[in-house]
C-alpha cells in the first residue's frame, strides 16, 4: 500500500514534537506508515516522553536495527515490534532481531518484543513458520493484523474459512503469546477509541488509513484534539471507509 501512497513524506521536528499535548496521553506510539529508525531524532523524543511518565512504542522494519541498538536500549523505550509479515529476503531483518533479544538479555533491559505479522493470500503459508520462528528466538509476542488495502480492498485478503483455519494452527503453538485481530469490526473500532494519529506535519486524523485518504480533523496545536476526536468517534459510523474497515 506504501507504494501507492501519495502522501508527502517528512521527519516530524523534535521542538514540534515538544508541543504536542503529551501528558494528557498513556502512551506514544512512533509508527504509522514511516519507518521511526530512519528518523535521527526519534530516541531524543522516546526520553522527552519517558520523561514526562508516559510509556513508548515504535514499530520498525528492523533493517537498521543493528545501527541504533545502543540508542533504543538507552532511551529507556518500553516496547518494540518488528514488521515482518514474510521469512523471503529477510535474512538480515532476522539476524537483526536475534541479536536484539541477546542484547536485552545481557543488558538485563525489560524492554518488551513483538514481533508484528499482516495476513494476507500471499503469505498464509508463511504465518506459521514466523510465529515458530519468533518462540525460538525468544521474542515475546507476536499481533496480528489482517491487510486492510485501501487501494484495492478486495486484494488477498482472507476468506474466513482460511483465517479460521490458521488461528486454529496458531492456537496450538505453546509458550509464544499470539494475539489475534478482533472478531468482530465494530464501530467505534478499537484503534480510535484508544488512539489519536499525529502526522509528521502535525495534522490530526483518526487513523493512518484515514489519514491517507486525505481524511483530516484538523491541525494538532488549533482547537482541542480531544474534542475533535470525540466528534468524529459520535460520526464514525457513517464513514465511508470506516464502514469497510475490517483491520
Ligand atoms: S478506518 Fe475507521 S474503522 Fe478502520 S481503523 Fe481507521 S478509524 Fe477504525
């Protein structure tokens, strides 16, 4: 989906980052449709968060992992999730993430790991062999996320029957924590009624998918977000596009 986005791309600024209304959230999570380890800034803002209390996320490719592994541990982050949604090619990705978890064990650090799948057609066969993959490295958990193509909502995704048939797989793998997608999409969705999505250039949406459809709530230092937010959570359900979501 990334290569049909038409989205501007930018680096989110720390001093912008500063001014966001920080503490009135649990957590930060640095993801949504970038990849946080290219940013050169993105630990200065995991401290400034920790620093404030608040918990911190990121979700990464884990490409450039072995290049800011003393940064990560440094910062204190609290979780991290690898995307990793097919074993092809990924030789490096993986030997990332395996040195990552031997690092966190000598650092002693409590840093939580996961390891994040989209499931689709292409890689149904695949599922199973990652979560294997990820008990024997030692990574925490693995989500998954069911593909939710804007673009072309009817390409390779699931048909129930197929998803029922790998969770039933899944379920039978012991001692890796898998979680599943909801079962049932409902409105309001789980992602907005936890999360509000701050683009680099600090506009407000709902979410990333909303987000790339060009759907703005408005500017992120104008107005209150929260009440913007709940607004939009009050008129989801006649949303076009939320009304297809089955992420
Ligand atoms: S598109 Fe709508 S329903 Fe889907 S995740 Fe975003 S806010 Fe939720």
């Amino acid at each position: 989906m990334r290569k049909n986005s038409k989205r501007e791309v930018g680096y989110l600024s720390y001093e912008d980052f500063k001014k966001l209304p920080l503490k009135r959230f649990r957590e930060i999570a640095f993801h949504g449709w970038g990849e946080p380890l290219l940013h050169p800034d993105v630990f200065k803002m995991v401290s400034y968060a920790n620093s404030l209390g608040i918990k911190t996320s990121l979700i990464t490719n884990g490409v450039l992992l072995d290049k800011r592994v003393d940064e990560i541990f440094n910062s204190n982050l609290n979780s991290i999730a690898f995307g990793i949604f097919t074993l092809k090619g990924k030789q490096r990705v993986i030997e990332n993430v395996q040195m990552f978890i031997e690092e966190k064990e000598k650092r002693k650090s409590k840093i939580e790991t996961f390891v994040d799948i989209t499931i689709f057609k292409d890689n149904l066969n695949e599922v199973e062999e990652i979560v294997k993959l990820c008990k024997e490295i030692g990574v925490d958990g693995v989500v998954l996320h069911r593909l939710f193509n804007l673009h072309n909502p009817s390409l390779n995704t699931l048909s129930k029957t197929e998803e029922k048939e790998l969770f039933a797989k899944l379920k039978d793998i012991k001692g890796i924590k898998v979680y599943f997608p909801p079962k049932k999409h409902s409105i309001p969705c789980v992602v907005a009624k936890n999360c509000i999505y701050i683009t680099w250039d600090c506009k407000q949406s709902p979410c990333c998918f909303l987000c790339e459809m060009g759907y703005v709530l408005g500017d992120a230092f104008s107005g209150d977000i929260f009440e913007r937010h709940l607004r939009f959570l009050k008129e989801m359900n006649e949303n076009e596009i939320c009304r297809r979501c089955f992420w």
